[in-house]
C-alpha cells in the first residue's frame, strides 16, 4: 500500500513539476498578474490566468532562479519515492 502511495505521489509531483515549469516557460509581460494588470488582451500563458499569476510572481520575487522551483518539486517527489524500500511508515 505505501509503495503505491510513493508512486503516486511521484507521479503527481512530477506533473505538477511540469506545469510550473511550461507556466514559466510561457510567461508573458502583458498576462496579468501580482505586480500589474496585463494589456486586457487574451492571456498567452498556456496554464491560462494561474499560470500568469505564478509565473509572474515568481519572476517579481526571484528573477531567473525561479526556474529551479520545479526541479525542487520534481526533486521532492523523487525523495519521497527512493523511501520505498524502508518498511517503517
């Protein structure tokens, strides 16, 4: 049972990983987001309005380094996962 916990939780870390990582990707100074209100155009972040909202955040508050954010997560995930062979919960 816990094994398959592990590997879902790997599973859903992973993807969430990359959709942080295509948000980021995908930012656009004219979506918009925390630090301004966008052009009132469609919104070009492919993970729609809360994509645009994390990335440009993430930008505001960590310049380039934010791309590290979902390795970080991907790397979470596999932490969790490599714990599968010890039997204590």
């Amino acid at each position: 049972m816990t094994r398959s916990l592990r590997e879902g939780a790997l599973y859903l870390l992973g993807m969430l990983a990359v959709i942080l990582l295509v948000a980021l990707y995908t930012y656009h100074p004219d979506d918009p987001g925390f630090s301004h209100a966008g052009s009132g155009e469609r919104i070009r972040n492919t993970i729609s309005i809360a994509g645009a909202y994390f990335a440009d955040s993430a930008f505001l508050w960590f310049g380039r380094p934010a791309y590290l954010f979902p390795l970080m997560v991907f790397f979470a995930g596999y932490l969790v996962y490599r714990e599968r062979e010890n039997p204590e919960p």
